[in-house]
C-alpha cells in the first residue's frame, strides 16, 4: 500500500512522559487510538498486527482438533446465576451488569465459561459426544477499575478463549498439557524471547491453581519468582508472587540442588485454569458413561490476549527511535522509501511493484516529504526491512534490516532473497 | 475434518412449525444455536460460512481503496451527545444504555458513525488528509422489540460497516457510487441470483434518501416495490413501501414506456447512507481546504449484516431436504460419506487425503452409523458436492451435487476436476 493515502499517518504530537512506552509507540505510529480511558480502536497498522497474531494461534490450536465458532457477548443473568457468579462481589466489580427496559438482566461478557457449558448441555449426551474443543476472538469487557494507558489494561479488549470439555480428569489433564505446550508454541512463534510458564491462583474461576504465561517487562503489574536455574539444572519452577510461599536462604522449592529464586516483574499475556467439575456440576451438565452412569463433565478454559500481546511486543521490543516488529507479526515486512522525486518515483514504482508479485508486504511511503521525516517514521513504525530508492543508491536498492545498523547496495532479486530468507 | 470429531453433529429433534425456515434447517444442521430470544452462537459450520462471506466483502471493499480496523463496542455518551442522537427516542428504543457503577453512562453499539468522526477528528486536518475509507467487522447490539427466531432479525449480530470521508460532496457521490457496485458484485459473488438496490428512508441515520439491498423472499419483513421491466426497459425504480408515492393506475414512476409496478416482501441484507454534512456539523470536524478555509467532511456510512445474510440465503436456496450451499460460501466443498465398514473406511481415506491435497474442502462422514443417517445429513447440510465411497461404488466414487439429483460414478482424478471446474 501506498503511504499517501494509508490512514492514518503517524502523530507528530509529543506525549505527557508518564505515559507507558507502548502507550506512547503505538499512539505514536498510528496503531491505535484511544476512544476513552482503557479503550482503544485498532487502526489498520494495528489490525493487521492483531490479524497476524491471531494467524498463529488459529493453526496451533487448529492442530490440536480445537474448532472455532462465535459466542454471544450480551448475556443473560440466568445462565450466570447457574453458577453463582453473577452475584460474586469478584464478579461483580469487573462484569457490566445492567437491565434493559423491560428489566431484563444482563451481562457483558468478561470471558465465556456459562456460555460454553450451556452450549455442551444441548449437544454432549454421550461419552461419544467427547471430548470437545471449541474457540472463538472475540470481545470482552472489563469494569477495570486500574485501566491505565496504553493496552495492556483496558475495559475493553480483544481475547482468544478455548474451551475444552472430557470425560475423565485424565483426559482433561492430558488436554491441558497439549494447550500449554501449544501455547509456548504460540509465544515462540510470535516473536518473544522467553515465555515463562507461572503457577498462579485461579481468581473468579476456580479454586485450583492456573498457569500464567508471563514475558518478563519491568512494566509488568504481575510480579514472579523462579528458579534462577544453574548450568544443568531442568528445574521449571515459576510462580506469581500472590501463592508463593518462599523457603528459607531463598531456595528454589522446585529443585534440590541450590538453586535460588530470583523474581521479576512480568506481563500477563494468557492464562490457562483446568476448571474441573466446578462448572458441569453447578450447571448440571452431565454425561453417560460407557456403563450407563451418569457423570459431570471435566472442564477447563484457556485464554490469550493478543492485544495485551501487542503492547507486550512493544515494551519488549523497542529502541529510543520506535517499535522494532518481529518478521512473524509485523503488519508489513517493507517500509519503502522513494527520494528525490519524480524519475526516482518511477523506479520505486517497480520495486514496489515486484515486492507486491513476490508476496512481500510493502509500505511505501511516497510522499512528498523530507528524507528525514521518511527516516524517522521507518524506525518509528519498526517493520523489518527498510528499502531506498534514491539518486544515490542508483540502480540498486539500499536495504537496513530495523534491528541492525548496517546498509546494503543490493539488486532487486537480492532483496527478494534475503526477505524470503528472514 | 472428520464427522466423528465435529461439534456439533446435526439435531434430531422436530421444531415447532411456526419457526422460519432459516431458524429450522440452521439449527438442526448444527449452524447456529439460540442463546436467548434474539442471541445465536455461531458454531463452527455457520462460523465457516460468515468466513468465507467476510472474504468476499473485503477483497470487494479493499479494491476499492477501504482498509479494515477494529473500532470498541462500548461508547461513551459524551460523543454520542455531540450529535443529540444519545437522546433521541427512536434510538433509545434500541440502542442499549446503561451507567457503571461510578455512574459513568455508556451505549453498546449499533452502528459507528459519532465514533468515525471522533476518530476522523484527530487526524484529519487537510484536503490532503482525505479521502478516508475505513470498514470493521463486529459485533452490533440492538434493543429489538421484533426479535424473531432465526438470523433476520437479532438483539446481537455480526455487521461490516464501511464510513467514508470527502472534501467535496461530489467525490463522496462518486465513491457513493462505486460502493454502490461493490455491494451488488458482493452479493453476487455470495451466489444471489438477484439484489434490487431500493430507495429508502433514512432511519435514524439521515433525512436523506438511503438505498437498501433487499433479496426478493417471502419471509422478508420489507415490503419492496419495483418496475416490472418490459423488454427493452432498462429502469431500475425500486422503492422500499415505506416512502412510495404511487401513480395512477399502478405506473412505474421510472420509466415513461408504460412499465406497470410490482410489489414482492424481501430481506434487507445491506444499506448505504448519504450522510452528507450532518456528523461533521454536529461534531465539529473540518478540514482545511486548497483556499485556507475550513469546511466540513462530507460522510457516508454503508452497511453489509454477514449473519442475516445467511438468513436470507437459506430462505433463497433450499428444498425440502435442507440446505443448498452456493460454493462461493459453502463451509465445505465436499460431504464425503464412506459405507459398508472398515475396509471401505481405507478407501474413504484416501479419497479424504487426496481432497485435501488438492485444497478441496472435505467433511467426512466416518461415523458408524447407517447409510440412510448418512444421506439425510449431506441433504440437510447442503454443501455443493456429495461424495459416496461404498462396495457399491468399487475402486470409483460416486459424485452427485446437491442441486441436481443425478449421481455419476468417477475417478478420482475426474471428481477433483469437477469439482475445481464447479
């Protein structure tokens, strides 16, 4: 696409300074945009980035049999009443409740577990009818009382929850490590060095103990402590600060041979609970069993969110000139920029051209603007690859890669190359 | 995928005789499920459809220069105030309102225009910066005293709607225009034999002329009235009922050759609205013109319901057996059925592997249960090709589509042509 007519272009406006680096990045370059506080319209620059994140969980979770359908927001209170939750004072301060006019009650969604066993209660007879999987992107929304800038907390957010439904515990627990490893898959895939994988509470959703995904960012809310793990050591240990009960000398209590425990500041980007029988049984949802028993369904629920990913990705990857994109989300691969007017346009038109045949993802900025100005918005946008075409580079093509400083004089099939080969 | 592992399978049970068509063979086929009067789940087959209509829209929208985003749900009442229509009754009787708990008031969403402008407002500030075009997919929420059972007409659907921006009401005429053609290409692309683009009210949007997209069916809630064309007559009169003005003697206002008007029910499937200056007045939006003088955005809003589109074309294309998808939006190619047990079930595969390879997309009926289940569900589900791999059938498969009812034994090779040629 054309920068010319690509809405928006980015903000030259400074930011207040106590604002949040993803915050001010993706205000910045046009990635978003704050409607109020802790909501946020995805610009295009962002959709594309959101669309590419969910790119990535849809085949890992495709690849583990789950399927993707599409829920209701608006809820009625009777479904949440099954279990208790709609007059949970938890409950109560994050979900928007509110009457219609003719006193209906509703509530808006904050995450989907009713729903989904109300689903199964009209199609999940048998033992035959197991296991299910079902997922969906959707809307959630949260009476946040601490929304702060940028999208890592908002009252309104994009999330992606599974649902997985058994017939044994052994099932559930077999399911739930498949969708673990999935999801270090997924984290891996999108870019991040390292996702650890937490022991936390289950909050409003169970009394047992969840997993947290967790990048480690000093503008984490969450704080974790883990095995700061010696050579050889395979230890895993990691958990949120809210159940960590510590030993003594600063142990690690997940391995016997010294290790310490080091903490951390870190970003909540999913979470997985292995419900149990809470909800089927509340719900009576139930099952018969080879031996014609009756017995409740086990149960478990995993989320992620991939706008709090992004503002993840930003803090993570960034420098003091903007956003540097990891290949696999990046909303283009190409920031292209054309200099010197009119007979250099020509040229750029097919570069530009080619890179569209190749498949390659280009942004070009032809605007009658300073190289300067061209410069600063390449880094600020952060895509992988900054292209030139200008008087000086010739008849080549100058290539910078966002995160190295080095410029390279390459033929347009060099540059093709080098793009496919990452 | 296979059958065995879907959710959901199709329902058994009767449904009572007053539902529509739509609400009956969607929900028996596993389409949608109800969550409460007006709230449908969209399950993995109906989620595949809306897929494959959004494709369609966006390629048709992005050609025309429009770029996706993704706009909140929640709105405060201040923007919403800056036009009155917070306050006007028409739109209280179906936008849904309610305060938080700190008091603070919100609407859920059911169209997007006061939120565009806000937007619009931050970034455009010149002749330069327009025109805009931006379009989302997403959820709309409607306080519907008229709920009926099926997709036609819900308290929550699935909606595209596209808003554009012009510094001059002739381009945004122009661009009127082109979207104009985009949506019936759209809607002929999505397999309707026939979209009659109807003159209308302008709702609580404008008191301007809008135009309607309607699909001539019995079930249709508007009343449309149009030229009954002659041969040679190339008028296009069509008016909603609402804002028809006759002639004597059942004329055609259009045309002077003595065209008689007819009238038919139809579904209203999309709507475009000239919005002219009224949003950017209200609110406060201009743009700097070539002179140095500010003016006002010229806006126009358009509207295409994915969910009520498949309403419309299940009441369009089905017989008394169920469903017959249009390929174009059919949530599989192919209903693959294997027979007479596990020696057939080898075969079955590698016909089911040899789809697959070929991007051909297959569900395929493995379940061990007769072969008469098996028939009744590929009529019902409705996808354009039914395949049999039986003894019956030998080394060869059976091929028949589900709008016409001759089988045909084939090749493998042979059934792969066939059905690329469609």
């Amino acid at each position: 696409m054309r920068y010319s007519t690509f809405f928006p272009k980015a903000r030259k406006q400074e930011f207040k300074e106590d604002l949040s680096t993803n915050a001010i990045l993706l205000t910045k370059g046009g990635f978003i945009d704050q409607l109020m506080a802790g909501s946020y319209t995805l610009l295009p620059l962002g959709f594309r980035v959101v669309e590419n994140i969910k790119n990535i969980i849809r085949e890992e979770l495709n690849a583990e049999g789950a399927q993707e359908l599409l829920m209701p927001l608006l809820h009625p209170r009777e479904i949440w009443d099954q279990t208790g939750r709609w007059s949970d004072p938890e409950v109560q301060k994050i979900m928007y409740q509110f009457k219609d006019v003719h006193r209906r009650e509703y509530g808006l969604s904050f995450t989907h577990e009713e729903i989904v066993m109300n689903l199964l209660s009209k199609f999940v007879k048998s033992y035959k009818d197991l296991p299910v999987a079902v997922y969906h992107f959707s809307t959630k929304f949260r009476n946040e009382p601490r929304a702060k800038s940028g999208i890592l907390r908002t009252r309104e957010f994009f999330m992606k929850d599974l649902y997985s439904a058994h017939a044994t515990e052994a099932d559930m627990a077999d399911y739930y490590n498949k969708i673990k490893d999935a999801y270090i898959r997924v984290f891996k895939r999108i870019g991040f060095p390292e996702v650890k994988v937490v022991e936390a509470a289950g909050g409003v959703f169970t009394d047992k103990k969840s997993h947290e995904f967790q990048i480690v960012s000093d503008v984490g809310e969450d704080e974790i402590l883990f095995c700061d793990r010696k050579d050889k050591c395979e230890c895993k240990f990691a958990q949120n600060k809210e159940i960590y009960k510590g030993l003594p000398d600063n142990k690690c209590p997940g391995c016997s041979d010294g290790c310490l425990i080091k903490s951390a500041r870190a970003i909540e980007v999913g979470n997985i609970f292995p419900l149990g029988t809470k909800y089927s049984e509340a719900q009576k949802v139930f099952y018969t069993d080879e031996g014609g028993e009756q017995k409740p369904i086990w149960f478990a629920s995993y989320g992620i969110g991939p706008t709090r990913v992004i503002g993840a990705l930003v803090e993570v990857f960034h420098d003091e000139r903007g956003i540097i994109w990891p290949k696999s989300v990046a909303p283009f691969q190409v920031y292209l920029i054309s200099l010197d007017g009119k007979s250099i346009n020509t040229e750029a038109q097919k570069v530009y051209e080619t890179l569209n045949e190749n498949n390659i993802e280009v942004l070009w900025d032809d605007r009658d603007t300073s190289a300067g100005e061209k410069f600063a918005n390449a880094d600020l946008l952060g895509f992988p690859y900054r292209l030139v075409v200008s008087e000086k580079s010739g008849d080549k093509i100058e290539l910078k890669k966002r995160e190295e400083g080095k410029e390279e004089l390459l033929e347009a099939s060099q540059v093709i190359s080098k793009i496919n080969e990452g």
